[in-house]
C-alpha cells in the first residue's frame, strides 16, 4: 500500500537569505482552493484540503517546495457549486480575484522559479486563474519559468470514470458527491460526517437560471450524488490524481 507524505520542504520555512539560492531553477508548487458549502457531510475546506494533499504528494515525487495554499476563491454558482444561498461560502469577486492572482504572479516571479505549479480545487476558479496567468504576460514575466496550472479533476481519465463511476454526472455536477466525499474519507475521515445526500436530478452543465430554485438543482447542497462514497474509493483516486500529475510535469524538480 502506497503511503502519503506529510513533511515535505515548505517555502515558508526558508529564512530569507535561503530564498535566492534555493529558489532559483526550483519548483514551487501552489495548491489554490476556496472555503465553500459542501452540503451537509462535508467540511467548508473540501475546495482547499484536496489541492493541498495532492500538492503535497506532487513535491513528495518530483521534488520541489510547498507553497501555503490559497484558501479563497471565485464565486459559487447554483449549477456549480450550489451557489450562495447555503452559508458558509466566502469568495472574491472575479476581477478581484484575476488582480489579486495577477499580484500574486508578479510576486512569485521574482523568486527566479524553474517552474511554478498551480494545482486548483474550486471548480469556478479554473477559466479565472487561466486568465490571469494568461493576461500577466508570461512570455516576459516568467521568461525563463515554466508554469503549469490545471485542476485537479482534469487527471481523472475517462478509463478510471467508466471503471469506477459508469454514471458520471459530469464535474460542474460533481459538487459535494462521490468523487469529493470519497476523497475527504480517505484524506480527512475527521471532518466528514455520516450523511450521504443524494439527488437525482443533476444541472446541466452550462446552463445558467434566474431565478434559481435551489431545491430543484441540489440536495442540500449537494449536486449529484454522494451514495457510495468509501475511503477505499477516495485512496484509489488519490493515486490515480498522484500517477497523473507525476506524468503530466515529467521529470523531477531539483532538488532545494
């Protein structure tokens, strides 16, 4: 059985004459997340928890540092993450959020990277963190940096889906379910709590309605289905995630 990693090098754990000679030609790894409702089992730290374990392992396997994940994220939308009429929810609007990232790539710029990772965990985040990576001018920014950004869902292949979740609802619908709950059971088993809400309906993915019946698109919260959620499931994915990233970025960092 494979073993997660927990201690692994930390940016913030470097005093600052460390940084120029450690940094430079290294990796740093950025788990970007958001603190949002996750229905009634889950905990309001699901968007954080899953790209801060996955990032964690990613340094396990290619070396590298750990950057503080970013817990705030873009808005919640009804069809996507069950919006904000359940509480709990805290985001940033979305111009804010492009110039916050923006801001914070420019800062991270100046740390003479040899690649920067962005490993993503709001749904509602992706095409936003894009653009700001896109709009900050990486040719000159990050001219001698490769940077790689992507979600997490987007290293689940359709062979692992048809194989483990033939029904699949699609990820705008993926909210709080199966996938997340299964996850968070192998992850944090703490947090989670005994519920298992279910609704049968899934939202389109790419439809937007107003006004919104939040009853009609959720349970609770909850998009799809979280029935058959296990710790074993989540393991196998978390793997799956693991396998996927190490093929994605290729060889190993240098080490710090």
């Amino acid at each position: 059985m494979r073993q997660r990693t927990t201690n692994v090098p930390r940016y913030q754990d470097l005093t600052s004459p460390q940084v120029p000679r450690t940094m430079d030609g290294a990796t740093l790894v950025w788990p970007v997340g958001g603190l949002e409702q996750h229905g009634p089992h889950l905990p309001l730290s699901v968007d954080l928890d899953i790209p801060e374990a996955l990032s964690r392992q990613v340094v396990a396997e290619l070396g590298g540092l750990l950057l503080p994940g970013q817990p705030l994220s873009a808005r919640s939308l009804p069809q996507s993450g069950g919006g904000l009429r359940f509480p709990g929810t805290v985001h940033i609007g979305g111009t804010t959020f492009i110039d916050y990232l923006t801001d914070c790539l420019r800062s991270l710029s100046r740390l003479g990277l040899g690649r920067l990772v962005v490993i993503n965990g709001h749904y509602e985040n992706e095409g936003l963190l894009f653009e700001a990576i896109d709009g900050c001018a990486p040719d000159t920014l990050f001219a001698d940096t490769e940077v790689v950004a992507f979600s997490w869902w987007s290293l689940v292949t359709d062979g692992w889906l048809g194989e483990h979740i033939p029904h699949f609802p699609g990820w705008h619908a993926e909210h709080a379910g199966l996938t997340e709950t299964s996850l968070m059971m192998y992850l944090r088993p703490d947090v989670v709590r005994a519920e298992r809400p279910s609704h049968t309906s899934p939202p389109p993915a790419g439809v937007y309605r107003h006004p919104v019946d939040v009853d009609e698109i959720s349970n609770q919260g909850v998009l799809s289905s979280a029935v058959g959620a296990s710790a074993e499931l989540g393991e196998r994915l978390f793997w799956h995630l693991v396998d996927g990233a190490v093929e994605l970025l290729g060889k190993p960092s240098r080490l710090p």
